[in-house]
C-alpha cells in the first residue's frame, strides 16, 4: 500500500500540506470513479450475458435470469455508490482547502495586530499567560 503523505518538515506552511492531501484526496476520488466504471461495465456485461441467454428456456433458466438481473442490479448499485463517495471526497477536499486558506488569511492578518498590540500594550498581553498570571488568573 501506498504512502498517503509525506512527512511535512517544520516550517512548512499549511497551504502546501493542503496542496498536497487535496492532490491526494482527488486521487482517491479519481480511484472511486475508476472503480465505478468498471463496476459498471460489468453489471453491462451481466445484462448483455442475461439477454444473450433470454431464449434459453432449459432447467434453471429462470434462476439464471433473476440471478443475473439481481447481480447486475447490486453491481450498479455499488457502482453509484463509488461515484457518490468520490463526489463526496471532492467536495471535501474543497471544504478542506476553503478551511485552510481561511486560517492562513487570518494568520497573516493576526500576526501584524499581535505585533502592534504587544508594542502599545506591552509584551504581557501578546503571551496570555504573563497576563492572565499578572490579573490574577491562573497560568
């Protein structure tokens, strides 16, 4: 089995580890999709071997066929399912991406505030801890 990530070094920033699972996460969607259309071309096959034989009226015709309708069935069924749960891994890593780039907007504008509120406030304020001891608070 295939590693899913690398390691992610320190320092690296979180878009670039975004990248890389969202990258990841549409290999596996694009995985799903393959295995739907596989699943799919066999459940054709099913109905195209189930007509081929459809005039056959021997002993064990009729479970033939309710076999083969019922097998074609569950393979399109599943099929369906696979490309569900790829659009459902897609939408995810979007979400993920989305998530990502918010927290990185909000960090590159925190970082500025927290500097320029340590310098007009004091350091106390930009470690929390300091501060909270300072008031009163628990460390």
């Amino acid at each position: 089995m295939s590693q899913l990530a690398s390691p992610v070094f320190p320092g690296t920033s979180p878009s670039a580890v975004s990248a890389l699972v969202h990258e990841r996460l549409c290999l596996v969607a694009r995985h799903y999709d393959d295995a739907a259309e596989h699943l799919a071309g066999l459940a054709s096959r099913i109905a195209s071997l189930a007509e081929t034989h459809g005039a056959w009226e021997g002993p064990g015709a009729r479970s033939f066929r309710a076999r083969a309708d019922r097998h074609e069935q569950e393979l399109r069924d599943v099929s369906h399912r696979c490309r569900e749960t790829a659009q459902l891994v897609r939408t995810g890593a979007a979400a993920l991406a989305e998530r990502v780039a918010a927290v990185e907007s909000i960090a590159q504008v925190g970082a500025p505030m927290a500097a320029a509120l340590s310098t007009v406030l004091g350091v106390g304020l930009a470690t929390g801890h300091a501060a909270s001891a300072s008031w009163g608070g628990s460390p």
